[in-house]
C-alpha cells in the first residue's frame, strides 16, 4: 500500500534560517503530493501540492519538487519567521478515482522558529 | 477559512457512550472524507463518501459509522466509546470532478472520552 516517511521533529531554527523537511513516499502508480499545515489549535491547511513528476508546487515562500526518481518531496524555504512554528504534514493520494481520493499521510514534523 | 464546517468543536463525553459529529463541505464539493488524528496513530483516513454514496473505506472500526445526507453534510456516528477513541476527528471536503481534486480541512472536532 502507499506510505509516506518525513523526518521527525522536532526542529527547532532561529528565524531567517533555511528550513527543509524531507518527504519520501512509496506508491502504486504516479501520486498526487501535498503539503499540509497545522497551526497550534487549528485543522490542516493546504500548504502546497504537485501533481506529476518534476512538478513545483510553491505557496508563501514554500517550494517542494515531486521527483518521481528519488520518490521525495522535500519542504523547503530560505527564511523562516517565528509565524512559520506549527506541523509540517507531508501526503500523497493515489489516481485510482474509483478507490477513492483518500490521503495517506507522514507521521508530521513540528517546526519551532525562535526569534 | 476553508469553507468546511465541523460541529461541535470539543466533546466530552464517557465510556461506552455514543456520539455524532457533524461537517459541513465547501458549497458545491461532493466528496466528503473523515480522517482522525491521535498521538499514538498520527492521521489515518476513516472512510469517504461522495454524493451520498460510500466510496472508500480506511481504517474505520465496526463501532465507527457515517453517512452523506441528500444535502451534501456528513455524519460520523461513534458508539461503544473507549478511551482511545479520544482524538481529533477531520472531516474534509472535495469537488471531486477531476482526477485529482485538493482536500479541504475543517477545523476538527475534539472528543475526549473519560
């Protein structure tokens, strides 16, 4: 079946710092990757998301790159602010419409930006 | 704001009690998924209805049941709570029309089984 793998948190930067999160996954096929967010207290917000290989999703001065080669989708931004502290969710959902949509997610990677 | 609707947004409730959460998706999304995310499991997909109908089926137990009603809103009924059913339930939504379509979080319900 499908999984995802990120990196365990927490991680801890001083603001301005680079921040990457690394994602791999294994799936049947070529799947949709996505980026979620969560803020303390709060649902999950989309972040970003690539739907085929060498694809680029960017949002806020987030990028990730769906390589079909290394199956990764690793997080990245070059500056981080104290705003950007919350979990990182890394997740992917197959192309099979008739089995449904349903996200498979990594286990989440809490990032606290210091000032 | 999303636009997906979940109430209530904290339960407390006690053993072997039953209850129901409800969401609301996003103003024409047909699809509507139930996840549920605890400490120990992280976030695990439920089960997925798409214009009333059940579609998928995840890691859902036999006491777990939910339902789409003709408006689109969702259900999810537990029952038989135990104490390591106290998590944090999503319940997201979807168009659904293409291939691969975004999913929309709510903001959670929190249910805390005494």
């Amino acid at each position: 079946g499908n999984s995802v793998t990120q990196m365990e948190g927490p991680v801890t930067l001083s603001e301005e710092a680079f921040l990457t999160i690394n994602c791999t996954y294994t799936a049947t096929g070529y799947p949709s990757l996505f980026w979620y967010v969560q803020y303390p207290g709060e649902g999950l917000q989309l972040l970003l998301k690539a739907t085929k290989a060498d694809d680029k999703g960017s949002n806020k001065g987030f990028e990730a790159t769906y390589r079909k080669e290394t199956t990764s989708f690793h997080l990245e931004k070059g500056s981080v602010q104290v705003s950007d502290s919350a979990v990182y969710f890394c997740a992917l959902s197959g192309k099979i419409k008739a089995a449904g949509n349903k996200l498979t997610f990594g286990g989440g990677t809490r990032v606290l930006v210091k000032p | 704001d999303s636009g997906v609707t979940q109430t209530p947004k904290h339960l407390i409730t006690a053993t072997g009690q039953r209850v129901t959460l409800r969401c609301s998706p996003r103003s024409g999304d047909l699809s509507v998924y139930w996840y549920q995310q605890s400490l120990d499991q992280g976030l695990q997909f439920l089960i997925q209805y798409y214009n009333g109908e059940e579609r998928a089926k995840g890691n859902i137990l036999e006491r777990f049941s939910a339902q789409q009603f003709p408006d689109l809103h969702s259900e999810l009924n537990l029952s038989s709570l135990e104490l390591g059913d106290s998590a944090l339930y999503f319940c997201a939504s979807s168009a659904d029309r293409g291939q691969q379509e975004t999913q929309y979080f709510g903001p959670g319900t929190r249910l805390l089984v005494l």
